[in-house]
C-alpha cells in the first residue's frame, strides 16, 4: 500500500521541485539582470540614460508593429509572419513617396507632407494586409495550424521579393523631413525627432484604444476574439470583422515604417525579417493577444536593446543585439510563457 | 497500413516475380541512383558523345546533385521533426550550421595549437590543427547536433505549437550569430568570425579519373567519389527514416501528430517521443551539415541564413510531410532549381527571347508563391502520404460540431473517413 502511494507521490515531488528549479533560475537570471544595470547605472549614469533613449525610441516602433501581431492572434490564433515584412513595405513605400513629392528638406511643406504620407502609408499597409487575408488566410481559416503558419511564411518571403524588386537588394539612404536637432540635459542628448515619434505613436494608440473599447466594430471584434461561433449567431459578420482587424494591424505597421524609415533614414529590403521577430518577442513579453501588453513589452524590449547596445559594462554589444532579443524570447518561454500580462489559455481541445 | 483491414489472400502470381509493394520506392530509388553513377563514370571515362557531354555538364552537373544530397539529408532530417512528429521547426538551419562547424573544429588546421591525428588526412600545407576522420566526424557532428536539439527541445517543447516555431527560429537566429561573433567570446576564437573555417580535410576515397581509379584523399574535383560517400549518407538516414517510421516510436510520433491530446491519454509519453523526434530530426541535420563542409571545403557563418530552413520547410511541404519519398523528390528538384535550374532556365530565356532579366533574384517569389499556393490548393504535397492527406483535409472537431450539415459540402473527405476509408496510396485492398 505504501509502495503505490509513494509511487503515486513521486510525479509530484518531481513537478514540485521543476516549479522550484524555474523560480530559482528565473529569479536569480532577474536579479543578474538587475545587479547588471545597477552596476552601470552606477558607473556612467549619462550613457545609460542615452542608451535608454535610444532604446525607448526604437521601442516605441516595436510596440506598434508590435499590436499588429496581437491584433491578429488575438482574433485567429495566427502568427502573422508576413507583418514584419508589411512594416518593411511601409518603409520603401513612403520614402519612394516622399522624395518622389518632392519632400526632402524639413520645413512646413515637408511636415505637412509627412502628415499626409503617414496616412497614405497606413492605408496602403492595409489594403495589402487586408488583401493577403482575404487571398490566403480566409480560405485557411478552418484548416490545422500549420497550414497557415506556412503560408504566412511565405507570403513574408512574397512581401520580400515586392521590397526586393522595389528597393533593390542594398540598403538606401533616405533624407529625412521631421525637425533635425537636439537638445542636452545633463549630458543626455535628445533628438527632435524622438517627440515626433512618441506623438504619432501616442495618437494612434488612444485612436485604437477608443476603436477597440468604445466604437461598435471594437465591440464585435472582442466578440469575435472570445467565440467566432457565437460571434457569428449574435448576428456579427465575422469576416468583415476579421478583416477590420487586418486593416488596423496594416495602418499600425504602415505608421512604424514611415516612423522607422525617417529616423533611422535607410530603407532595406530585409529589415522587415528582423525587426518582425523583435516585435513579435515584444508582443509575446507582454501575452500575446493583450493590447497594453503588446506597447509595454515593445517598450521593455527596445529598452534591453537599446541598453544592450549602448551600456560600457559586461554588455555583450551591438554585435550580440539579435541573439540577446532571442535569448529573452527562448527564456520566456521557458519561464512565463503567458508573458507579462497575458492570462494562461489552455490548448482548446 | 496497420490500420488496413486483413490483406485478402491472393492467389499466387505466375510466371512473373512480384514484388511487395513497399519495395517499390527503394528499388526505384536505388535504380535511379546506380543509373546516375553509371552515367557519370562514362562520362568522367570519356566514353560518351560531346552533345550529351556538354548537356549534362549544363542541366545536370555532379557538384549540383552531390548539395541536393546534401538538402536530401537535411529534408529528411526536418520531415522528422515536422512530417512525422507535427513539429513545426523554423530553425532547422542551426543544425546544419553546427555539423559544418564540428568539421571545421576537428577537421581542419584551425586549432593550431593542437596536434591531434585520429585517422585523419590533413590537407597539404597544414601544420597542426585536430584531423579527424571524415566518417568519425560525421558521428560527432551528428552526436553534438543530437545533444542540442535535446537541449532546445527540453524546456520548449510544453509549449502550444506556435510558440515553440518561434522559440526554434530564435534559436536558429542565435547559433549562426553566436559563430558570426565567434571570433572574440571573451577573448577566445571559437569560429574564426565571418572569415569562416577552411580549408577543411579532404575526405579518403576513390578517385576516379581518366587516368585509373586508386584510393586517396579527393580533390576539389573528384564529384564522383563525393557522390558515392553522400549516397551512402543519404541512404543511411533514408533507412533509419523509413525504419523508424514502422516502429513503436514512429507510430508514437504520428499519434502526436495527428491527436496529442488523444495520444497521450492512450500513454504515449509526450515529453520523451517529441524529444526523439528532436534529437533524431538534428541527427540528420548535423550528418548534412559535416557533408556540406566537406563539399565546399569550409564552413562560412553567412550561409546559415533563415532562408535555409525556410528551403527545407518548403521541401518537406512541397514533397508531401511525412513521406520520406515525397520529401526526397522535393528536396532534390527544389535543390536542383535553386542551384542550377533557375539560374540555367533565366540564361535560356534571356538568350532566346533577347531580354535581361534576373531570374535568381526572383526565387523569393517562387518559394514564397509555392508555399503559399501549396497550402492553398494542394496541402498535402505532390506525394502525399494517404494518411497526412486525410489529416490535413480533416476538419477540427469543433468546427465540424459548431458548423453541422454546412461541412458536408466543404469537405468531402470526411464522408470517406465516416464510411471507413478508402483504399489510399499504399494500395493493399483490392
């Protein structure tokens, strides 16, 4: 009798001190992580508060291509692979657009240029967004999840070829039209640019906020989200819905790319790739399909980078700057799969 | 098959030998692989007209069949992970990338310091450095590549399979960087940066040439020898492929592909069948990997690119996931196509019709368009296997109860699993 309730025992020691072993490690990976920014912030307060600029800046465009993958799995379960490479599309598409308007120097005409080229180049991100989904994806709807996760990757390798032929295979340099300059508070040096950035972003997101939680088709696609089923007997039509949520994910990622490509000033054709997998690893850090989660995990994981890249001490560096953005993608896995604010889904059966 | 009713008794045939039909795809394979040896050896001999010579040498050159051996292996490997066990895995070319650098350590002069020879063949030239034994190094290669898929496996393989398409990509974004940088890890060269490893060893075998065939270590030339040693790699993943298909692990796997839910409740250990599959699937990624060094002659950080697994994933789809023959033809046309088909067919185009255009640039499109239109309208691959064609097309549970009579129309596969099946590839009812 006791040889069988000890054996009946024994899985759950094992998965008692498994729970163990995964607090103790991720605790202890947290705190080398915090002893880490201590020790530099310590030692060169300055840089790692310009390194932590830099960083919030890029983590900002994180955060809106970002929403776009949450968008999208939030409402079919779908990693939407080809969204890096809308972003990257909506790079090439408003800097051949601004210079082809004639926008290249930085005063009235070119903001007000730049006003009307964000918006061109959201509509354009989705429209293709809305036109992969209604090519690809919808007919994929009911199959099993490889069927669609294979297709996205190859519409990503489609949306490539397009930049290919569109931007050429090398990088290009672009000039750029928001406010040049900076200015310094003790000894942390501020673009201009940086405030444009955070505005564009900061309108758009209380613009989809209000979308998501106010408006009727905010309503219907939450709806969606939770049941299709039901969804669809309340008299929702889900496919429009579907497509709505397409549409929002494209605009975000067509603002990031006209954002992107005037900050940084490059255009390349396989920036969408990398710059997808960040972001992606930023919606997953704050749980996948949650919108808040998705803009502080962008936030979170522009910041490591940017810190990562820029910090003196025991940083791996710039040259490492993939690997760290995986390597916190591949332990979060590990450790908190749900990310930060996500909530634990089972595998529906 | 397993699954098939009782094979009804036949009478014997007469007159004429026959064979079962599970041997018809290695015979044909076996056939078409001599009938490619024996071709090359006359024309290595010169014992065959020019025209045919020079056609050969265009459409079909010995180096362009020896690497789409090479994506044979690594196919095979990835139709492991994917086609039988239902693992997507996006990362596969980490795999490769270690085999090719297991050759460049322990096969080459780039541990100078070391003066190590286990059966090795050093290259001219080359003081120092670890040489090891091309068929030793394919064992470590495969051993290391077996360890690391375990050891990315353990922690992720819980998770829901999306993620775990993520984590593996990560992970085959990391090691190909880890060996880009690998120059300086705290002071120590471990890869020599993006310079790469080489020249790796030349491999021992028979040379065959014009002048006579004798035993020695081959040139950069000597496609025919290298093609014998890749045919006997291929073969010998092929084998443990299809044998490990029929066993108790193989069925395991499929049980995992097609239901884990179900699978599991019938005692098939998750954790431990997903970690073979692993484990087994990088074995044959490492395997690739050390032949590939060897092809070239070197390993270069540069050549793991996403884009790799992204080819194989498309092997394995375009072929038809799980069936290793289906797989094998994928990987040696897509192969082929990319190496010398595509580039070839743009030359011709551009001669014949007068324009300029560039046909390799336009690969993207094609692999992308393939997976896509693939998954579209013919998800189970150009050679099914009759059991993945059923899963594919088969609605999920939940669909079927929430959608009632409208299924009927949408698919009309499921009447034949209703009515018990039909008679599928395998052809052993009447």
């Amino acid at each position: 009798m006791t040889s069988t309730a000890s054996a009946l025992r024994a899985p759950q020691m094992a998965l008692r001190v498994r729970t163990v072993l995964v607090w103790v490690a991720g605790t202890a990976i947290l705190a080398l992580m915090a002893l880490w920014l201590i020790i530099n912030f310590v030692h060169a307060p300055a840089q790692f508060f310009q390194s932590a600029v830099y960083g919030l800046r890029n983590g900002v465009l994180y955060a809106l291509i970002a929403l776009g993958y949450t968008l999208v799995y939030g409402i079919i379960e779908l990693i939407n692979f080809a969204h890096g490479d809308l972003f990257m599309l909506g790079t090439v598409f408003s800097a051949f657009t601004l210079t082809g308007l004639g926008l290249t120097v930085p005063n009235l005409t070119g903001w007000l240029g730049f006003a009307l080229v964000l918006v061109l180049a959201m509509i354009f991100c989705a429209s293709i967004n809305v036109t992969i989904e209604f090519l690809a994806y919808r007919r994929l709807r009911r199959a099993p999840k490889l069927a669609p996760l294979i297709t996205a990757v190859g519409m990503s390798f489609v949306l490539q070829f397009i930049g290919q032929q569109w931007n050429g295979s090398t990088p290009r340099l672009w000039p750029s039209i928001l406010p040049r300059g900076h200015f310094t508070i003790g000894g942390v040096t501020i673009d201009h640019n940086v405030f444009v950035v955070i505005a564009v972003t900061g309108g758009l997101l209380a613009l989809m906020t209000w979308i998501v939680a106010k408006t009727r088709a905010g309503k219907a696609m939450r709806a969606t989200a939770q049941d299709q089923d039901a969804a669809r007997l309340m008299g929702i039509n889900v496919n429009r819905i579907i497509s709505f949520t397409f549409a929002m994910g494209g605009a975000l990622a067509g603002a990031a790319g006209i954002l992107y490509q005037q900050t940084v000033g490059t255009t390349r054709y396989n920036a969408g790739f990398q710059l997808g997998l960040i972001a992606f690893t930023a919606a997953v850090l704050g749980g996948i399909g949650n919108l808040t989660g998705a803009v502080l995990g962008g936030l979170l994981i522009g910041l490591i980078q940017g810190l990562n890249d820029g910090l003196p001490l025991y940083a791996p560096g710039q040259a490492w700057s993939q690997s760290v953005v995986f390597a916190i993608l591949i332990m979060l896995m590990v450790f908190k799969p749900t990310g930060l604010l996500g909530q634990t889904v089972g595998e529906k059966v | 098959m397993s699954f098939a009713e009782p094979v009804p008794t036949e009478g014997k045939p007469r007159g004429r030998l026959r064979l079962p039909g599970r041997f018809t795809w290695p015979l044909f394979f076996l056939v078409l692989a001599i009938a490619i040896f024996i071709f090359y050896y006359l024309l290595t001999m010169g014992y065959l007209d020019p025209s045919v010579r020079s056609f050969a040498l265009k459409w079909f050159p010995l180096v362009s069949i020896n690497e789409a051996l090479v994506w044979v292996m690594a196919a095979l490997g990835l139709n492991i992970v994917v086609g039988y066990a239902g693992l997507l895995d996006l990362g596969f070319v980490a795999f490769w990338a270690i085999g090719g650098y297991v050759a460049g350590w322990i096969m080459s002069g780039f541990f100078d310091k070391a003066n190590v020879n286990i059966l090795g063949n050093p290259a001219r030239f080359i003081t120092g450095g670890i040489h090891v034994n091309f068929w030793i190094v394919v064992i470590a290669g495969a051993a290391l590549c077996a360890f690391f898929g375990v050891l990315i496996g353990a922690p992720t393989l819980r998770l829901r399979s999306d993620y775990l398409a993520l984590v593996t990509l990560g992970f085959g974004e990391i090691i190909p960087q880890v060996f880009h940088n690998g120059d300086n890890v705290y002071g120590v060269n471990i890869s020599n940066g993006t310079k790469g490893i080489s020249p790796i060893d030349p491999v021992q075998g028979l040379s065959i040439s014009p002048q006579g065939i004798k035993f020695g270590s081959l040139g950069p030339f000597d496609h025919l020898s290298r093609y014998l040693i890749f045919l006997v790699l291929t073969l010998l993943i092929l084998f443990m492929s299809l044998r490990l298909r029929e066993g108790r692990l193989g069925r395991a796997w499929l049980a995992i592909r097609e239901d884990e839910l179900a699978a599991s409740a019938m005692g098939v250990p998750l954790m431990r069948t997903k970690l073979a599959a692993y484990g087994i699937g990088a074995v044959a990624g490492g395997v690739a990997g050390v032949a590939f060094a060897s092809h070239v002659s070197g390993v270069l950080p540069d050549r793991f690119q996403f884009a790799i697994s992204i080819t194989l994933l498309a092997m394995v789809v375009l072929g038809g996931m799980g069936n290793v023959w289906g797989v094998m033809l994928g990987a040696l046309l897509l192969a082929w196509f990319n190496s010398t088909g595509l580039p070839e067919l743009g030359t011709t185009f551009n001669s014949t019709f007068g324009t300029h255009i560039n046909f390799p640039s336009y690969s993207f499109l094609i692999f992308g368009g393939a997976l896509v239109l693939m998954m579209l309208f013919r998800r189970e691959g150009f050679l099914p296997e009759s059991r993945t064609r059923l899963v594919l097309r088969e609605p999920e549970r939940t669909d079927v109860e929430a959608l009632g009579s409208d299924m009927e129309e949408q698919a009309p596969e499921l009447d034949v699993m209703t009515t018990g099946g039909k008679s599928g590839d395998e052809g052993v009812r009447p």
